[in-house]
C-alpha cells in the first residue's frame, strides 16, 4: 500500500513535466527565431513583460506588438538557456542570454501552472546583465 502511495507522485510528475517543457521549449524557440505571435500565445491572460524602455502589465495583444517591435529591432540571433529553478511560489524560472543583431541581452521567463497548462507570467529581457 505504501508502495503504490509513493508512485503516484511520479506518475503525475511524468505528466506534469513534458507539458512544462514543452512549454519551455516553446518560448525558446519563439525567442531564438523572434516570433512574437507564438511567444505572446504562451503568456497569461495578463503578462508582466519588461523589454528595454517598456515595463508592465500588458495583455497578450499588447505584448505581442511590444516584443514585435523589439525584434524587429533587434533581430535574434541566437538563445542559450543557462540556468533553471523553481521559485519561492512554485512556479518555474528559466534564464538565458539572447544574442541579436544590436547586442546581448539577459533573458528571463517564469511558467506559472495554470489550470492543466503551463503558461508565462512573467518575461524579461534586460541589456547590460551578464551575471546569470
């Protein structure tokens, strides 16, 4: 009996885990390659976005066109995660650095489980932060 109480936790973490990464991988891929759409379609309803000049509570719509304008600005070109974590509320972090056509910037995204889903809260992408 005890056994089978034990299992179950790593069963739902078996589930719970691939839907997480796979968000994670998402928001990488939507970073590497500047595609604002499919980042702004992983965030809350409501994202706390922080991007060089701009930083609030802005819905997806508004973000999108926030992260549009940046990466049409500054154009990826490459995206290395460097560090991952759980925070003090549960929710999963993941920082990196982003490369682009104008510099290097420090990236970081919180997923926050919401429902059965993973979703970000919280993006930023910072100049001037090298210490990951």
């Amino acid at each position: 009996m005890i056994q089978r109480l034990l299992t179950i936790p790593l069963l739902l973490s078996s589930f719970v885990l691939p839907a997480q990464n796979d968000v994670k991988d998402r928001v990488a891929q939507a970073l590497r390659t500047g595609n604002a759409r499919e980042l702004a379609q992983q965030f809350i309803a409501n994202v706390d976005l922080t991007v060089p000049g701009t930083s609030d509570i802005f819905s997806k719509a508004q973000a999108e066109q926030i992260l549009r304008k940046f990466f049409d600005e500054h154009e990826p070109r490459e995206l290395t995660l460097e560090h991952e974590g759980v925070s003090k509320m549960g929710d999963r972090y993941y920082i990196g650095r982003m490369k682009t056509t104008k510099g290097e910037f420090r990236v970081t995204f919180f997923l926050k489980r919401n429902g059965d889903v993973f979703q970000v809260k919280q993006l930023r992408i910072e100049t001037g932060k090298g210490d990951l």
